[in-house]
C-alpha cells in the first residue's frame, strides 16, 4: 500500500491550527455576547468594541506578517501565536471589567492575525502543485468544527456552571491541538526530502510549482478589490459575530440558537469541501457565483428574524454555511488567481489585510445600528446588499483581467 504523501498530514495540522485560532477565537465567541450583555451590565456597543478591538489587533498584526513569519518560520510562528491565543482567554476568564475584557480581545486579535489564513496559505503553497483548493479547503475546516462543537457546549457550560468556567475551558482546549499542531508541521518540503504533492518528478519541480508570470492588478483594480474584500469581510465577520444577538433579540430561545450555531458549523465544514472540491474543478470564478449566491440568500432570510420561526433560524444558518468558504478560501484563492509564484505571499497580505480592515470597519457596526433602531435586522439587510456588491463587482475584475491578459 502506497504511503500518503506528508503534505496530507501538513493538511491535519493546518486543520488544528484553524479550529483554534479561528474556530475557537472567533467564530463562536458570539455565544458569549448575550451572556457578557446580561451578566456583567454592558451595552450593546460596549460589547461589540469587544470584536472590534480583537479585529484592530488582528490589523496590527497583519502590518507585520510577512517579516514575523521569515523571522520565525511558519512552525515556530503558529505555535507563538496559539500561546497568545490561549492567554487571551485566561485573561477573559478572570476579567469582570470591560478593561479586562478589551485586554484579552487585544491578545485574541494578535494571535487570531498571526496564526490564521496567511500561514496556512502559504505552507499549502510549498506542499501542494496540484489540488490546491482542496487542501485549503481541508484546513480551512477546522474552524467550521469549532462551530458545530463548542455552541452547545458553551451554552451549557454558562448555563449550569459559569462564563469564566467557559472561558477557561476554551483556553484548554486551545493549548492542546497546539501541542500536536507543534510536531505535525514542517516548514517545507526540502525538510523531509520530498517534493509537493503532485510532483511525480523532483527534476520539474521549479517548472511546475512556479506559476506563470501574469500582469500585476493596476491601481484602480487594487482599490476596487479592497473594497470588495472589506465588504465581504463585513458581511463574514461581523455577520457571524452578531448573529446570536439578531435572533436572541428576536425572541429565539438560547439553546435553538446554539443548535442552529451548530448547523451553521456542520455546513461550513461540508461547504469548505465543497468549494475546494468545485473549484479545482471549474475554477474559482464559477465558484464564486455559486457560493455568492448562498451568502445573498443566506442573509436575505436573516431580514425575517422578526417572524420568529425556526425555519428561517436554521435555513438562513445552513445557507450561510454553505456560502462564507468564500471569506475564508476564496481569498486564498484569489490571491493565488492575482499573482503568480514569486509575488504572492504579498498578494495575498494586502488581501488579509483589507480582511481585517473590513472586520474592524463594521464590527461595531451592528451594535451601534441596534442601540439607533432597536434592532439588529437592519444591519444584516445592509449585509445582504453588500454580499451582492462584492461578488459582482471581483468577477468583473476577473473579467477585466482575463481581457488585460488576452491583449
């Protein structure tokens, strides 16, 4: 039986490394919110400054990627950054102020910017010649894992026991996956005497892993496509953030709304899939429009949070799962679709920052609309409309640059 090539098992530990510095950092702190609203006292804009300093940290560390990770490598820089992430969540779980708690969303945001997408992106550049968009889509999984996972667990932790129990738990279930994730990873191929994957002769290695110079993105397509992904970033970030709160708000009760968080999980693991799978297939302009219009749709539902029916809770939670692997691989993917070999661990830095710049623009967005109307279904209508602005407008720039390519 032949061996698996190791590049899989880079895949299982970039999978670990997501589910903590993703998954476990961001994607389920929103079950916390009400909680943190109802027990210590705070606003809804004081909680959602939370998120925002997280997402401002997360900016900061961006700035500095690229030299931290030549400074540190790619092991010994992702197991730095899930320390920080660990020591986020202690200092949570002893705070009982709102400094405190900006404190720990500063240390969050650090570990959440060094240790997410952009390691991972790159470390699956050097392992993979083929099948890239399904080996981004496997690690990208972790954070959906998260996400079906911890809501119900979360929920039932504050419920029966404490949010500083959950808080603490959270922590340990963050140093552990990095113990593994330390040993599992390797930095690049060379290390082990391989080639990536996909390579059946190490001789064409630099003629096939190096990918086809390209014009670069002009001035006006750059700006044009930071806006996009700061839109986008929106609709991802500050959507998922906030969306316990829209049908806590609404009426739902709290434990339908963890297993609809955990729906919502189990689909962005299979949607992950999916889009790797499709996309390497069809490639990712095609994807977009398919998984555009699940994230349109997705929130669209949301606006009939007012209804109080389940079935648009959970509909509107499946279909946003299936959709929102474009905020995670599909900037990958567009990265790599905007740059060729040598220039693309900038291509897709300036992409993650415009990320992040997104999530820190809007994270408060919502809370402050809710504190002015009284509710949060006006934000996600305006979420909807972004969704639909930012998915058109990145295909006209694909269209706009296979024309630039064809002259």
């Amino acid at each position: 039986m032949k061996k698996p090539h190791y590049g899989w098992i880079i895949c299982l530990g970039c999978t670990l490394l997501l589910f903590t510095t993703m998954g476990l950092i961001a994607n389920v702190f929103s079950v916390y919110r009400p909680y943190i609203i109802a027990q210590l006292g705070f606003s809804n804009t004081q909680c959602a400054m939370i998120t925002t300093i997280r997402c401002l940290f997360s900016l900061v560390a961006m700035c500095f990627i690229r030299p931290f990770y030549q400074k540190f490598n790619i092991r010994l820089g992702t197991g730095i950054a899930i320390l920080i992430c660990v020591f986020s969540y202690v200092i949570f779980g002893l705070s009982k102020s709102i400094a405190g708690f900006y404190t720990a969303a500063a240390f969050a945001g650090i570990g959440y910017g060094l240790g997410s997408m952009f390691p991972i992106s790159l470390i699956i550049d050097r392992w993979f010649a083929r099948k890239k968009a399904l080996a981004l889509s496997i690690c990208s999984i972790g954070s959906g894992i998260a996400s079906i996972i911890f809501p119900s667990i979360i929920t039932s932790i504050i419920e029966n026991s404490s949010m500083q129990a959950a808080f603490f738990l959270q922590a340990g279930c963050m140093l552990l996956p990095g113990i593994l994730i330390f040993f599992l990873l390797r930095n690049d191929p060379s290390q082990m005497q391989l080639a990536p994957y996909g390579l059946e002769h190490r001789e064409e290695e630099e003629a096939k892993v190096l990918r086809p110079s390209a014009p670069p993105l002009s001035k006006k397509s750059w700006i044009l496509l930071g806006l996009f992904v700061i839109l986008f970033s929106a609709v991802s970030s500050s959507g998922d953030n906030n969306i316990t709160l829209l049908f806590t708000t609404e009426g739902y009760p709290p434990m339908t709304i963890a297993f609809a968080l955990s729906l919502f999980g189990l689909l962005l693991s299979v949607g992950k899939f999916l889009y790797g799978c499709i996309t390497d297939r069809l490639g990712t302009y095609r994807s977009n429009y398919l998984f555009g219009v699940s994230v349109i749709l997705g929130h669209i539902l949301c606006c009939f949070a007012f209804t109080q029916n389940t079935s648009i809770l959970f509909i509107s939670m499946a279909l946003r799962g299936l959709g929102l692997p474009l905020s995670t691989i599909g900037f990958s993917m567009w990265a790599l679709d905007f740059s060729d070999s040598r220039s693309y661990s900038v291509v897709l830095q300036r992409i993650q920052l415009f990320n992040r710049a997104g999530s820190l623009l809007f994270e408060s967005f919502p809370g402050i609309l809710a504190d002015i109307t009284g509710s949060y279904i006006p934000a996600y209508l305006c979420y909807a409309v972004f969704s639909v602005v930012s998915i058109l407008g990145v295909q006209g720039i694909y269209l706009s640059r296979r024309k630039q390519t064809a002259a």
